[in-house]
C-alpha cells in the first residue's frame, strides 16, 4: 500500500526583499518531498499567480518565481504554496518592496549678477588682507547659482534620497586685473614616521585673474618633529630628514652615482640570509572539538580552529613558510655556513641595474635543509618581539630589494608586495608573509568581522628605525567580501607595528583625512594598500546599515577517499573565506587523503542564517541509499566562517569494496539567502581531479620575485610626471588621471605625500592594480589620449615603439 502525502518542511523557503524598480526578482522555492510528486504554485497577497495572465512573472521549472522587470505594481506578500491530490503545504510569506531611488531633475541655467567694480573689490580685498584678522573673500565675491530638484523621479517606497547638493555656485568671470595672494595656512598634520610635519595653502586669495601674477612662494611647509609625537618612532628624540628622491638632474646623477658606488660591494656578498620555513600542522576538523552536531547518520561539522593536531597529516606545506625556533631543535641564532650555502638553490634578478635575490629550498623533509634557512627568524625575534611565529600557516617569502625596487609574489596565498623605484637607496632584504591564525588578528566589535588574511611585510636583517623609506609601497592581497552588484560593507583596515603589541584601526574607508597614514583601493577580490611603514595588515568589515545583508563570498569543495582500502569513507565538505591561504590549506589536508569530488566558488554567505548541506540521491548503481543526509549548522556555530571556514563529514554507509562507484549530490544552502544555494555532483569513478593532479597544478603557481622589471620604466615614468603634475585643469592634470584610472576615491593622499609627485604615486598604484595585465599599457594610452592630453600620447607611443624594438 502506497502511502499518499507530503513532508511538512520546505528545503528552501522565498526570503523578503528589497528591489529597485526594474530589476530582476529571482525567489526561490524548493518544496517538500511527497507521494505523488508536488507541484509548485505562488500566491500574491492572498491570490493564485496564473502562469498566463502576466508575462513579466516566470514560474521556473524548479519552482522559482522570477520577475523580470520589477514594478511598482508588484510589491506584495507572496507565498510558495507546494500541493498534490492529498494535501498542500505553504512556505512562510516573503514580501517584496518594489523601490524607486530618487534622481536629479535638470540644473538650472545660471543666474546671479556678475557686474562689479573692481577699484572697490580691489580696495576691500586689500583691506581683508592687511586687517588683524584675515578674512576669506567668499562673501564679496560675486558669484553665480543654479540649483535642482530631486523629482526625476522622487524616491518611493523607502528609495534612496539623490545624491549631492541640489545647489551649485561658481565664481563670476571677472575682467578685473588681481595679483594672486596666499590663502592661510591649513594646520599641521600629524608627526609622519619619517619624523616630519607638514600644512599647506592655496593661492586663491583671490586667485590671479586677467594676467595678474602668481603667488611668491610655496604651497608646502614641513618641520620637523621629535620622538613620540605623531606616527614619529626615532631613536634617541632625532631623526635625519629624509632625502627624497626626485625628477631634477641633480637627483638622477647623484642616486646613480651611488648606485655605482654600491655596485662592487655588492657584488662582494657571500651569502644571502633567508626566513626559516616550515609547515605547522592546523587543525582542519576535529573529533573532539566542542562546536560538534552529531546527525543520525552519523554527520559532523567543525570549525577550523587552531587548538588541536589535525585528523589527517600535512606532509606538503606550502613553498615558503616558516617554521617556529622554539619547535624545531636547531638554535635560532645559527647562521648559513659552509656546505649548507650550497642548498640555497633559486635566484633571480628583477633588473640589469638593480638586484632582487629570492631564496628558497627544493626540499621539503629535509631537517638539514630546514637548518639552512634559519638565520632571518632568530634577527627578527631578536628586533621586536611582536613576530610572533605561531603554530598557524604562514607562508613567507624574503628578497633582498635595491634601490629598483621590486615585486613579491605569495601567489597561493593570495598576497603581493611592490616596492617602488626609489623606495630604498640602498639594499635591503624585505619579506611579505600571509597568515590566517585567529591568534594574529585583533579582538574586534561584535559588529565586525574578518575578512582577510592577516599580511605582513618588514625587513630581515635590519632595525627597521634605520632604514628610511622614500616613497610608500603598496600591498595586495585578496578578500572575501562580495561587493557586486551592490557594496553593502563598510570596510576598517586595521594595522599593527611590528615594534608594537597592540592593533590599530589605520583607516575607515571613505572617511580619511589628510592625517590617515594609508591609501585603500579596493576591485572585487583584492584589496590594495598604499602605505609608508612595514607592518601587518587586516581588512575588516561591517554591514553598512542593519538592514543591508552584506555577505562574504566563500569557496565550497567536497572531498571522498583516495585510496579503496582508506579507513575514512566519508566525504568531506568544506566551506572556506575566498582568501588564498584558506584554499591553500584545506588543499594541504586532503593531500593524501582525499580525491577533490567538485567544488565551486563565490558561494555568497550572510551572517544570519543557518548553512545547510544535504547529501542526496546517493547509489552505487545498484544499490540506491533511500534517505538524504541532512545537515544544519545554525548561525551561532558556523559564525560566518570567522575561524577560517567550516568542514563536514557526512557518512556514505556503503561497503568499502563499492566506495569507487558511489555517485550522488551535495546541496548546499543557507536558509534565508536565495543567493546562497550550491548543487555539487560527484562520481567516484571519475573524480573531479585527483588531489596528485591538484598538486601539480598548484606547484606550477610557484611564488616568486618575478624577474620581469615594471609595465613603465622610470624615464616614462618621469615624462609623464612632469607633464601631469603641472597644476591645470583638473579634467587632464594627475587629478584627471587619478579619476579616469579610477584611483580617485582618496585622491588628497597623493598631494600630501612631502616631496613626491602625485602622478609617480598614481602610478606606483596603477603598476599593483594592473599587475598581470597583457593590456595594461595601452589602456592607459587610450585613457590619455581621451583626456586629451596629446603630450603624454606621444610619451607612451615612443615607450611602446621602443619595448618592440628591443623584443624583436
């Protein structure tokens, strides 16, 4: 006898939302199992949608409801209602709020009266000029105004207000004939590292007009600072000014010149001193880690925390990592001697003038080999105790930089460092390390989470007190935040000294100012930061408002034995951040245990809302397991992946000798995100890729000091500052080119830096944005020569002619 009914749970259920006018509607609706099989229907507002009557509503073949083009009209409740011949069913009622943002109507034309007679407006500025108290000359000067409204549309519907100010002014056109003259001066920024201070002011007091003269002077005034005050870390109260290397003649002969003579004692160096490396072992799922949920069939979830030894063993670790003085037997302060100098093995130069040397071993077992890259860890222990070489993954890589600066590459790990022309005057061995162990990252607000690695950069075998830095560097490295369609995120960078014990926020972006230390640039899974000292580094965010569902973007991979006689048949999911080092991780655990079944990224994860992951339709072709494995970690336990992800044993409960026919499906889902829902497939006779394969594909992403040297070189580089650093108009001066390269959302850091040319900065920054890209070049060539600058087209072309010349 065939029992006729439907279960009572949905596997997903419609969730409310918020849309603009127009947009697409995507709610989706996975019924309840039944006998017979159910049919999916939606009602709106009480009333059954007919299929026919309306085109812009689609009921999809797997029951979702999607509206094409959103309108007014369309706001409601709706419920997913599943039914059959023997009962009906209906998910919880999800509504919908069609908005409209408003717009700005058109500006007016131009009104005010320009007439002026300028023996009077020269005898009043005069008079504000000379009185006790300097007066600004906004209020007489004439000006003209036009002004909009927001009604093209209004908002509705909890829209969003237009953005801007619905009243401009400008200054009249004058005939009059007025000398420039100073405006006061800003107030002093803080103390930078480099020990100074600074302020400026413009000449626009008024401004010349009709041939008047130029303000005597300079716009910049720097001082200097003394210990403790500002950012300003020198030893002893004192500090040299530094020397910034500029575009003068002057400037070029004297840093070759002491390029020249740095040349020979170069070349006189032995031995290069290197990060001692090693994998730590990290747990990855652990039987008796406290945040556990047993399932009838027997299914498990962890969090990937840093407290247990790991179920399965870590035999590769990545290329570069380092390994703990205290745990290894070898002393920290034992330095490359004899025979071991022979096993540094790798080498490479980023110039023919400058020197970029990156050391590194073959071997990955070797204890001798692990003694020979020693000596950097014990220095670096012995400068600041705040390198702290947890028993986390860290991945490092160390280069010795020159005065040509550089580009570090921690590819696997999702981290970059370049370091500029001009950075260092001298040579320097730099590293740049990523780690993701929760004991390196600061205690945040409950309203914060992670959403990075944490990355450090500094020097090996220096103080870093002695060392100036000329020009900021710029580090990249990847996150997990989703910012498309919509940016729902307020993003912190958070920093922390490498002589210092406690983390700071450095910056809220979007709300710096002209004492912010950092310049943020942020693409779709990288983030890029601009800044003048060597420290660690954290991207962290927070929802934009509470009622904005901000959402992580996070990689799913399913996992089932390798081998046929393996102990462990289960197979094993894994839901980590989008970060590089986390992938990099689990790929280390399964090395050789598992066989990758599927895996799929960008999976998008709110912080509300249970994950759910159910094995499904599992067989063998013979034998069909006739009931799925359903598994739910609420939101209290999976806290957002902050503890570096989440792993998922679900059993298979099948005899060892049909593991290799298994095939099946794993769904996974967030309950109350339509945006979060994944369909992986599995067959372990053709597995996704063998992890052995995985391996080698990895291993071919080597990181490196790439030896290839900038996309422009320093005389184009050069040409172009000179002609766009020449304040003009701001469509085609730096700030033009700041703004059409989309570098503009901070664009006073690059005026503020005390002298370096704001097109250089822009540059530098454009170089690590664009890293990688066989066109980059020529867009910025077609970038110029939109802006109409024709001077900077012809500097480009000739740097284009002549790379083919010397690559024919």
């Amino acid at each position: 006898m065939i029992t006729q009914d439907i279960r009572k749970h949905f596997y997903q259920t419609p969730v409310s939302e918020n849309v603009p006018e127009g947009g697409t509607v995507h709610m989706h609706c996975s019924p309840p199992e039944g006998e017979p099989k159910v049919e999916v229907f939606w009602i709106k507002d009480g009333k059954e949608i007919e299929r026919q009557t309306d085109s812009n509503m689609i009921i999809a073949n797997d029951g979702s409801l999607i509206i094409s083009a959103a309108r007014l009209s369309d706001s409601g409740n709706y419920t997913c209602e599943a039914r059959n011949i023997a009962n009906k069913r209906f998910s919880d009622p999800a509504q919908i709020v069609v908005y409209v943002n408003g717009e700005w109507a058109e500006w007016s034309t131009w009104n005010g009266n320009c007439k002026v007679d300028c023996a009077q407006l020269k005898q009043e500025i005069t008079r504000r000029r000379t009185g006790t108290v300097h007066k600004k000359l906004d209020d007489i000067w004439p000006k003209l105004v036009r002004r909009r409204t927001c009604n093209n549309p209004a908002p509705m519907n909890g829209g969003s207000d237009c953005l801007g100010d619905p009243e401009e002014t400008n200054d009249c056109p004058l005939d009059c004939h007025l000398d420039g003259y100073w405006s006061e001066w800003s107030s002093w920024s803080q103390c930078s590292e480099n020990c100074q201070k600074f302020r400026t002011r413009a000449c626009n007091s008024p401004r010349p007009t009709s041939g008047g003269q130029l303000c005597d002077g300079r716009d910049l005034d720097t001082r200097n600072c003394t210990q403790g005050e500002g950012y300003c870390t020198a030893v002893g109260g004192q500090r040299t000014s530094p020397t910034y290397i500029g575009y003068s003649l002057e400037a070029q002969l004297a840093m070759y010149a002491g390029l020249f003579s740095k040349f020979y004692d170069i070349k006189f160096l032995g031995h290069v001193r290197t990060v001692l490396l090693q994998q730590q072992q990290r747990l990855l799922g652990d039987p008796n880690a406290s945040l556990k949920s047993m399932t009838k069939g027997g299914s498990e979830f962890y969090t990937l925390t840093t407290t247990a030894s790991p179920t399965h063993p870590l035999v590769r670790p990545p290329s570069l990592t380092l390994r703990s003085a205290n745990s290894s037997g070898y002393s920290s302060t034992r330095k490359i001697t004899g025979s071991r100098v022979a096993l540094i093995t790798e080498s490479s130069s980023n110039s023919s003038n400058g020197k970029i040397t990156i050391a590194r071993t073959n071997s990955r077992t070797s204890d001798e080999n692990y003694a020979t890259l020693y000596d950097c860890v014990g220095d670096v222990n012995d400068q600041y105790g705040s390198f702290e070489l947890s028993k986390q993954t860290q991945a490092v890589l160390p280069a010795y930089v020159d005065s040509m600066g550089g580009r570090l590459l921690l590819k696997r790990s999702g981290a970059a460092l370049l370091i500029p022309e001009g950075t260092f005057q001298t040579n320097h061995m730099v590293f740049l390390a990523v780690s993701d162990d929760l004991n390196d990252s600061p205690k945040l607000l409950e309203s914060n989470t992670v959403l990075s690695a944490v990355v450090m950069t500094g020097l090996c075998d220096e103080n870093e007190n002695d060392v100036v830095i000329h020009r900021p560097f710029i580090v990249t490295f990847k996150h997990c935040a989703n910012i498309f369609p919509k940016d729902n995120w307020t993003f912190m960078i958070y920093a922390k000294g490498n002589q210092s014990s406690n983390w700071e926020m450095a910056a809220q972006i979007g709300d710096e100012d002209i004492n912010t230390p950092l310049y943020c640039q942020m693409d779709l899974t990288r983030c890029h930061i601009m800044i003048e000292r060597f420290c660690k580094l954290l991207l962290v965010g927070k929802p934009r408002r509470s009622t904005l569902a901000a959402m992580k973007r996070m990689h799913l991979a399913a996992f089932g034995p390798l081998h046929r006689m393996s102990n462990d048949t289960s197979i094993r999911v894994y839901c980590v951040p989008e970060t590089g080092i986390a992938i990099q991780n689990v790929l280390c655990q399964e090395e050789n245990t598992g066989a990758l079944l599927a895996e799929t990224d960008n999976f998008l994860m709110r912080e509300k809302g249970a994950l759910c992951v159910c094995l499904e339709e599992v067989s063998t072709g013979l034998v069909k397991k006739p009931e799925a494995q359903y598994l739910e970690i609420p939101s209290s336990h999976h806290l957002w992946c902050v503890q570096n992800g989440l792993h998922c044993s679900l059993k298979t409960d099948f005899p060892e000798n049909l593991l290799e026919t298994i095939t099946g499906r794993i769904v996974i889902y967030q309950k109350g995100n339509a945006d979060a829902r994944e369909v992986l497939h599995f067959d372990m006779q053709q597995p996704f890729v063998t992890f052995q394969y995985l391996k080698e594909d990895v291993e071919m992403e080597e990181d490196e000091v790439p030896p290839c040297g900038f996309l422009l070189d320093y005389a184009t580089r050069r040409k172009l500052a000179e002609l766009f650093d020449v304040p003009t108009d701001p469509t085609k001066d730096w700030r033009g080119l700041a703004k059409k390269l989309n570098l503009h959302r901070y664009i006073q850091y690059f005026a503020t830096r005390p002298g370096l040319s704001p097109t250089s900065l822009i540059l530098d920054l454009w170089e690590a944005v664009e890293f990688g890209s066989q066109r980059a070049v020529l867009d910025l060539l077609q970038t110029v020569r939109i802006m109409g600058r024709p001077d900077a087209v012809t500097v480009l072309e000739n740097y284009l002619s002549s790379s083919r010349n010397m690559n024919k």
